[in-house]
C-alpha cells in the first residue's frame, strides 16, 4: 500500500485543561504521513515517528470540545508517550466533517498490529468515560457541537450588524 499523507493536521502533545494553559488547542501544524507500521508527524516545530503503538481512541480531548481527537500511545525506546492529532483543515472545521475519521481510519488499517486491529477505537468524554464503543458514531454529537457554535456565532453576527445598523441611523 502506498504512503496517505494528511496535510494541515494539528497535533498535541497533551490535551489543555483550561484557557489559561494556552489559547490554542494544538501545539503544531503540519503533514501525518500514515505507511504501513508508521506515523511520520512533520511540522514547523516538531518531527518525529511512531511506531510499536500500544493504543488508540478517538473522541474530545482538552479544551477543543467541538472536534474529535485520535489519541495515540506508543512506546519509544521502552518508555509511553502519547500523542493527539486531528485534521485542522478549513481553520480546524475539517475534523467535524470527517477529517479526523478519515486520519484515524488510515491509522486503523495501515499500521496497526493485526492482534490490535479487532479492537474498536473507543472515542471517550474528556474525563475518560467511554463515549461510544465503535469509530466514527460519535460523529452525530460532533454535529451537533459544531452547528450550537454556528448557532451561537451566527447570533453574535447578527448583533453586531444590529449594532451598527443603529449607529449608522443615528448618525444620520
């Protein structure tokens, strides 16, 4: 199989639990390329490889509450590290529409050890609790996340073009 290669993906090396931590839900943009038993995370601050991975879930991490996270841990040189990556496309929308499945299917089926590969990604609430058992059915409530902060920046649009409309009138 040849070489996928995911471009704009945000990667974390631990999720935020709060504002104050950082602004930003990601530490670094760049390529994932997924081979067959490998990850090749290239960015503008990090580079690395994972491989001997030991777990993966899929599910809302951090302070980003409205996208999907795939959560991977590995081992490297004996020690567990893990790490996060999600598809930041279109100002990091991409992950709602199926970016961060797509990621985490590529993962799934190229480098994944077979005995590894009958067990489902389990996507989980921030605080752990299992979300659901299968990868990708927590995409409805990702859904619905994104469309209550369209509906809640469609609202602040509409105020803001309200108040303008009031100081240009009164201008005149």
């Amino acid at each position: 199989m040849d070489a996928q290669v995911f471009h704009k993906v945000w990667y974390m090396s631990k999720p935020r639990a709060g504002w104050f931590e950082k602004l930003l839900a990601y530490d670094d943009i760049g390529a994932l390329t997924v081979t067959e038993g490998a990850l090749h995370y290239q960015g503008r601050d990090w580079n690395f490889a994972v491989t001997n991975i030991t777990g993966l879930t899929f599910g809302y991490y951090g302070i980003d509450f409205v996208n999907t996270w795939l959560c991977v841990e590995y081992l490297e040189a004996g020690r567990p590290i893990t790490v996060w990556f999600k598809d930041g496309g279109s100002l990091g929308w991409s992950g709602i529409l199926g970016g961060s499945k797509a990621i985490a299917q590529a993962v799934l089926s190229r480098v994944i050890d077979p005995r590894l590969a009958g067990s489902p990604l389990a996507a989980r609430y921030p605080d752990g609790r299992p979300l659901v058992t299968t990868l990708g059915v927590s995409q409805r409530q990702g859904a619905a996340r994104a469309l209550f902060i369209f509906v809640i920046v469609m609202s602040v649009i509409v105020v803001l073009a309200l108040c303008l409309t009031i100081v240009m009138v009164t201008r005149l």
